[in-house]
C-alpha cells in the first residue's frame, strides 16, 4: 500500500518556502528552540520532535525509515503505522507527566482527554491488529480478500494515529507555544496540515471500503438465499 501523503523527512517544514536547517543544539533548526520536557525519569524530550518522527515513520518514502526490513512485507504500512502510535503515546505520557508536575498550570480537562484519546487509540490499533491476516496468509491467498482487509485495517489505522497527532500538537500549542512568533507555531501549523490531508484520504478510502462492504454484505444475502432454494 502507498503512502497517503508524503511526510517531510528529518523534521523539516512540509511547505518548501520555510527555511530548512539541519540539527542543532540537539534539535531540528527549523522547529526554532527546542522546549525540553522532562519525562517519568527526568530525561528532556522535545515532544514536538517526537510528534514530527512518528509521522515520518509511517508517512515518509521508505527509504527515510529506519526499519527498510519491513518494505516487503504486505503489512508494513501497517506496521509503520502502529510504531507511530507508539511514539506518539510516549510523547503524551510526557505531557502528561508534566501537568501532573505543574497542575496549577494546566488544563486538567484536556490532560483527561489526551489520556482517554490514547487509551482508545491503542485499543482500536489492538483490535485491527487482530483482525489482520497475516502477511503469509496474504501472499497464499488466491483471493483479494486478505489484501482488501489489509487495506481496510491500514487505512483505518493511519486515521486514528493522525487524529491522535493532531490532538497532541494542538494541546502543545494551547499549553506551550507562548507567542505567533515562535519559529515552533509554523513548524506545528505545517504538520498540523499534513495530518488533516492524511485523515481526509483515508476518510475518501474508508468511505469507499464501506460502499464495497455494503454492497458485498447485500449480494451475500441475495447468494444465500438462492443457495437455499436449489
């Protein structure tokens, strides 16, 4: 399966016209000064960084990802997918610790909603998961019904992952973006975009699988009741 959207590789604006920049001081130059977050164990994370590498794990060509192994097989979007979500629920345990450390300063109601998000992401993740053949399954099969599920489970994936990015960046936004002229706010309004047209096609694609499903479950009945008057 395609990518949906191509995803900016090594954390540089998605729109051409912002300035790009390699690494330094430990971050991405064109996200501006990196604010550093502790985590549970007292480490700095830039959650914003965090929230940029996940999409690129599973929206970026394949040559940019770290794991090439899995490019042949039939469920690697998939994969990428989950290994995004993965990140993404790391970054928001780092949130959430935080307001944890500063409640006076945040928004209790938006935490308990970050929590709940991940909660219901990581579930559906897990129950596709479990309804996906298996790669040999797919490559057995003599029908397209395997690759259709894959597809189903991968697109359905990558739309709850980007809905829980977008989620996280903006409660970074409401939470730690101070001023319009923090280089950071147009680094997070690019990605922002990338997410939403990431969402939008696979909502073009869940619609049309819900349509062939449809249409599917119907001539089923209609073939099971001709079975059952021969």
């Amino acid at each position: 399966m395609s990518n949906v959207h191509p995803f900016p590789a090594g954390g540089k604006s998605a729109k051409s016209a912002r300035k790009k920049g390699g690494r330094a001081n430990g971050h991405h130059a064109a996200i501006g000064a990196a604010l550093l977050i502790q985590d549970i164990e007292g480490r700095p994370v830039d959650v914003l960084e965090k929230i940029i590498q996940a999409g690129g794990l599973y929206l970026a060509p394949s040559d940019a990802r770290p794991d090439e192994n899995l490019e042949d097989r039939p469920s690697a979007q998939f994969l990428w997918t989950v290994q995004g979500m993965d990140i993404l629920i790391d970054a928001a345990n780092v949130l959430v610790h935080e307001a944890q450390r500063h409640p006076e300063r945040m928004d209790q109601e938006s935490v308990d909603g970050l929590v709940q998000q991940a909660k219901t992401t990581h579930k559906l993740i897990h129950k596709l998961n479990a309804m996906l053949p298996s790669d040999a399954f797919i490559l057995a099969s003599n029908s397209f019904g395997p690759d259709f599920m894959a597809e189903y489970a991968t697109n359905a994936a990558m739309l709850m992952v980007s809905r829980f990015a977008i989620s996280l960046l903006g409660y970074y936004d409401a939470q730690f973006i101070r001023t319009k002229k923090d280089r950071r706010k147009d680094m997070m309004m690019d990605f922002v975009d990338v997410y939403r047209e990431v969402i939008q096609d696979c909502q073009i694609h869940m619609g049309a699988h819900g349509f062939l499903m449809k249409e599917l479950a119907s001539a089923q009945r209609a073939l099971n009741k001709v079975m059952k008057e021969l």
